[in-house]
C-alpha cells in the first residue's frame, strides 16, 4: 500500500480495509449476529478531510444499514457535527439525486455512528456524543429550549484500550491484536524509548507472538511510518493547543496546522515541534 502524502490514511484504516473483518468488528460492537448473505461495502470518502486525514472507515451491510466508524486517540467534543457532515456526502455517493424529487418516499440506509477510542488519557467505557448538545441555547431570542431538537445524531464512543471492554475486543481477534499492538508501543515509550524505536520493537514483538503476524509482515514499514506520523501530529497539535496558544481565525488554524505537517514531513518529533512553534 502506498500512503498519499497529501492525504494521510491511519494504521486502524488501513487494518479494517476487509470487509471480513468490517462484519466480525461491527458483530462485536452492536453484540448482533449478521446473516451470512449481508454484503458488506466499504464506501469510505476519500475527499472528505479533516486536518488533511480521511475519515477512517464507512461501510454498508446489505444496502439496509450505513456505518461510520472513526479511530481516535483524543476524544474531539465536535466528533457529532463532524460525522453530520460526513454522512450527508454518503447519502450523496449512495442515493441517486434525481429520486429525491420523486413523489416516492426513498428508503435510505439506517446509520450507525461509532468512535473507536484507545488515547492515554482515562476515559469510560462507553460514552455517548450528541449533536444536540452542541445547540445553542435560546434564552437571548428569549425561547424555551425545544424538548425534541430538529436535528439529531448520537455517536457511540467506545474505549477500545487494552483491559477495557473485554467482552467487545474477544468477539473481534482483529481488535484485540490491535488494541495489544497499541498498548506494546506505549510499553516501550515508557521505558524511556523514542516513539519511532518504540514502534520498531512493537512490531518485531507482536510478529513473534503471532499479534496481527500477517499483517505487520506485509505492511511493517507502512504501519511505522503511518503511526509515527500519526501520533506525532496528535501530540503536537494537542500540546498546541492545551498550551492555551489562540490562533484565532479559521486561516490562522488552516496555516498552523500546514505548520505542523510541514515539520513532520520534515521528520521531527513532537518534542522538536513544540520547540519549534
């Protein structure tokens, strides 16, 4: 696999890219059993971006349920108006436009909306983000609040770490190694090791103890570079900003961010980026 250098793809992306593992992994999450003849098709954007990533996975099963599943190791407040976004360009590639004009009602695919969490910082289990709780309130128009919002969209967050949600990860092989690969890179980065040599010895262990062994076999300098890459922008974007550093305008966010990337492509370390911005 090649990674584009524009567009940044994830390690979790890129492992849950079968449609075989897609239906062993949402089994897993909703604890349901699919019928052997669902088809399962992944359908995820590739223009759709935030902060120069694609969104990770987005699937259908059977033409009856849409599926967005997104990776993070941060927990984003706005994950709900984000994914709003994101599904309406769904509905756009699956649905022919010219039928929604029709004097017939269209059956549209059900939507499910997941954020697979494995971040260091404590998190539940299980949370829920709504996109209702990011409405403003009405009391300057002097409004009641509207008990049943216009608009709504629930995303499930799931702490996928290793120890948490033990029943989810068994029914799932494939989360599990990958949710035991994460944890054995943080491992080694506690022991004083660099991110990079961390992720090196990450991965010789897990291929010798048959941890997502097929996988890093093929696709080892991928998988390092991606991850490197990854966590270096989370960390120094995060540290940016919990460094109560405002930018401003949504140009000056667009220039720092192209600012960060800059300096990892260069091959920094968050620890040099910090320093230097």
């Amino acid at each position: 696999m090649s990674t584009n250098k524009k567009y940044k793809a994830s390690v979790f992306s890129m492992l849950f890219s079968d449609p075989v593992i897609l239906r062993e992994l949402y089994c897993a999450l909703e604890g349901v059993s699919l019928p052997v003849d669902a088809v399962i098709t992944i359908n995820t954007l590739s223009d759709v971006l935030f902060m120069d990533r694609i969104n990770d996975i987005s699937f259908e099963i059977g033409n009856r349920l849409v599926i967005v599943i997104e990776h993070q190791a941060s927990i984003n407040p706005n994950m709900a108006l984000r994914i709003l976004i994101y599904i309406a360009r769904i509905y756009e590639k699956i649905i022919d436009k010219r039928k929604v004009y029709s004097s017939q009602k269209l059956v549209i695919p059900c939507p499910e909306f997941f954020v697979l969490y494995n971040g260091v910082k404590p998190f539940p289990k299980e949370e829920v983000l709504k996109l209702s709780d990011m409405f403003a309130d009405l009391d300057t128009l002097r409004l009641p609040e509207k008990t049943i919002p216009a608009l709504e969209l629930i995303v499930k967050v799931i702490n996928i770490n290793e120890g948490e949600n033990e029943l989810i990860v068994k029914k799932c092989q494939t989360l599990a190694e990958y949710s035991a690969f994460i944890a054995k890179v943080r491992e080694y980065e506690k022991t004083g090791l660099l991110l990079e040599e961390s992720v090196k010895k990450a991965v010789v262990y897990c291929r010798n103890h048959d941890i997502l062994k097929e996988f890093l076999g093929k696709n080892a300098s991928e998988v390092m570079n991606m991850l490197i890459t990854e966590w270096n922008w989370d960390d120094a974007l995060e540290v940016r900003y919990e460094e109560g550093i405002e930018i401003g305008t949504e140009k000056g966010i667009e220039k720092e961010r192209k600012r960060i990337q800059e300096l990892l492509d260069q091959g920094l370390s968050a620890e040099e980026i910090r320093q230097r911005l």
